[in-house]
C-alpha cells in the first residue's frame, strides 16, 4: 500500500446546479498543479455510457446532500461501483452553506458521507478522506435563492478548503474533518430515511411549468435522471424526480415553479377532511387493538404519509391538465412563491473562477 503522493486520481461527481462541479474542479486543479494527473467524470454521463470505473491510486466521489443524504442516483451508482483491493478513496458532499450578516452557517449532512463510506468499505476500499463543503445553498423549493453576492463569498471560501483538501489527499494524508459532526449526524439519520421513502416524493410533485414555458424541452434534455416527460404539451415531473433543482435553476424562461399552494392544499384537505375523520370513526369503534395502533405515533405518521403521498399523486396529475385553464393556472402561479421576483434563483454554474485547464473547462459544459 502505497501512502506517498498520488500519481492519477479519478473523482466522480454528480451535481445538479453546479456546487458539487465546482468542488470537484477545484480539487482537480489543486491536485494538478502537484503533478497529479486527474480525471473528472461526471457521474450523469457515466450512467449513460454504462462505463463505470477506471484504474486509479485515488478515487474521489463528490455530490450534493439531499435530504440528509446523498441522491439515489449517487446511492445506485456507489452500489454499483465495482469491488476494490485497498484503493484509497476520499468521499466529500456539498451542503446548504447560508450566510447571516458576516458569519457563515453550515449545512447538515446526515449520513451522506458515512453511508457512502461504510459501502465503499464493504466493497474493500480504503476510506481517506471525508469532507463537507459548505457551498450556497440552492434549495429554492424551501428558500429564496441566495444574492449573488452572498453566493460568490460562500463559494470562494470552499474553495481555498477544496484546495487544501485535495493537497492533502495527494500527498497521502487523512482527513476526516466530517466527524467533527458525527453526533448530529447520527441524530438526524431518521428523517434521512423519511425524505428517502417519502419527502423526495412529495418534492418531485411540487414542480411544474407555468405558461411562460415555450416547450424548448432544456429541462427535459437536461434533467439527469430523465425525469421530465412531455404530457399535453406541458412538462411533466415524474416520481423519479431528485428535486436536483437543476431544471427550475436553468429554465430560459424562469417558468420552472414550485407549487406551494397546491402542496399544502392537498396536505390540508387529506389531513382535515379524510384523515382526521377517519382516525375519530376508528376510535369510535372502541377497539382496544385498534386504540393502541392508532396511538401509535410513529405508526400513525407512516400511514398519514403515505396516505397523502398517494392523494398528492392522484392531485398532481389533475393538476397537470387542469393548468391548461388560464384562472387555474393563475391560481397556482400565484400560490407559488418561487414565481415572484424576490424568491430569487440560484445559478451555480454561471459563477466564474477562472478554470485552469481547458478540460476542465469543457468538462464544465458536459
Ligand atoms: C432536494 C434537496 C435537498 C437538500 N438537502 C440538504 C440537506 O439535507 N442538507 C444540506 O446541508 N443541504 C441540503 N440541500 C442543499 C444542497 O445539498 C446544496 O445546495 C448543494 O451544494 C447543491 O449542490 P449541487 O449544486 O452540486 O447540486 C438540499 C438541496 C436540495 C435541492
């Protein structure tokens, strides 16, 4: 085993508006001008091409922390990855940097990193380094986009780190500057796997295209999961939909929204109106089992997640055609916060940070 400085590397990455590209660059770079030759691939192009994996010292997985947790896109291809014989690989994961006046505020990243980490393991490589960074945060279904500004100095200051990191990694060291937060990362593991069974299902039927939408078809040429379809003319967001934020951040035409009122509508109506009224008829039956069941918080929350999952599904499809209405259409838009001006969007690959390759310059546009 070899723990000197590292001849070629190889990082994956996986991005969907461009935080986690932009990390994988910059280590490239850093690790470049130490003599290091690095191969970037995108993890988008790779389940394309169904070409996984090539012969490297060092291998480098970067993706963003969705809902605690890498995307299952990343998850599928980190199972996939082939079996290792003690290669060293280093794990790092983009998070929703914030800023309040000077202080910086960090992302969360749950178990992005040890999952990742602990399947690497198991398939026999050996784990090196495990980073977070603190990048804008583009989660604009749930937040206005952060100002330009505020974006550039988050993004500056990851990639003095980025930079740092990558030398390390080169020259055989460790870091695991990621278990700094292992406490809260453990303690917020469960919701990890409630945005995995339930919430990423609920985001990817928020989404939809309001009548500024010209049916150029970016969005579906550019979603990385091939999770946009043309229904009645108008794009659709299938259930496979990571919520990457890439489609709502690139739409020429800003018509890409996040349909909150819709949402809540249907959460409230099947809370209200169904679930409640059913709960009560059911403890009216006066079963003791029954009872005990029902009292069940985490049970009870289960079936009431499900139960709106479902409602929610139905809702969106009849959504979808009754936006072809103009006062229907209106009515969402307008419940929408992302569709006002002040909501913002966020941009993460049009910020330039003077590449230092043309590779890695092109590989900006792959
Ligand atoms: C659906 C979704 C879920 C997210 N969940 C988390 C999270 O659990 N923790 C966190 O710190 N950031 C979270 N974020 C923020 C992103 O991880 C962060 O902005 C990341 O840098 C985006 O990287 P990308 O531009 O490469 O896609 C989430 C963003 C989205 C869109």
């Amino acid at each position: 085993m070899n723990d000197g400085p590292v001849q070629n590397a190889r990082i994956y990455y996986f991005s969907g508006t461009g935080n986690a590209q932009w990390i994988s660059q910059w280590m490239a770079a850093s690790m470049q001008v130490h003599g290091t030759t690095v191969q970037l691939e995108n993890i988008d192009k790779l389940r394309a091409q169904s070409n996984q994996t090539g012969p490297a010292d060092l291998i480098g997985i970067c993706a963003p922390t969705h809902g605690f947790n890498f995307p299952p896109v990343v998850l599928r291809f980190v199972m996939n990855f082939p079996q290792g014989k003690k290669q060293k690989v280093f794990i790092c994961n983009t998070r929703a940097g914030m800023k309040a006046g000077r202080i910086f505020l960090p992302g969360l990243s749950g178990i992005a990193l040890l999952l990742t980490a602990l399947i690497m393991c198991l398939k026999g490589y050996r784990i090196v380094g495990l980073r977070p960074f603190d990048m804008p945060s583009n989660w604009i279904s749930i937040h206005p986009g952060l100002k330009e500004k505020v974006a550039r100095s988050i993004m500056l200051r990851c990639k003095t780190k980025a930079e740092s990191f990558a030398q390390k990694m080169v020259s055989g060291k460790k870091d695991f500057r990621a278990l700094y937060d292992i406490v809260q990362d453990l303690l917020i593991a469960p919701i990890s796997l409630g945005y995995y069974m339930i919430g990423r299902f609920i985001f990817a039927k928020s989404f939809y295209a309001d009548q500024h939408c010209t049916n150029c078809g970016l969005c579906i040429k550019n979603c990385p999961v091939n999770a946009i379809q043309m229904v009645e003319q108008r794009p659709y967001w299938t259930y496979q939909c990571e919520s990457c934020m890439r489609c709502m951040n690139t739409c020429p035409e800003r018509a890409i929204q996040t349909a909150h009122g819709f949402v809540f509508g249907v959460f409230y109506l099947v809370m209200v109106l169904f679930l409640n009224q059913l709960w009560a008829w059911l403890l009216q039956l006066n079963n003791l089992q029954l009872n005990q069941l029902i009292h069940h918080n985490w049970l009870r929350f289960t079936i009431e997640s499900v139960v709106v999952l479902f409602f929610l599904l139905l809702a969106y499809r009849i959504m979808h055609s009754l936006l072809r209405f103009k006062w229907f259409e209106q009515l969402i838009r307008l419940t929408s916060l992302t569709s006002y001006r002040f909501w913002r969007r966020f941009y993460g690959k049009k910020y330039r940070f003077a590449p230092t390759t043309r590779d890695q310059q092109e590989s900006v546009s792959g």
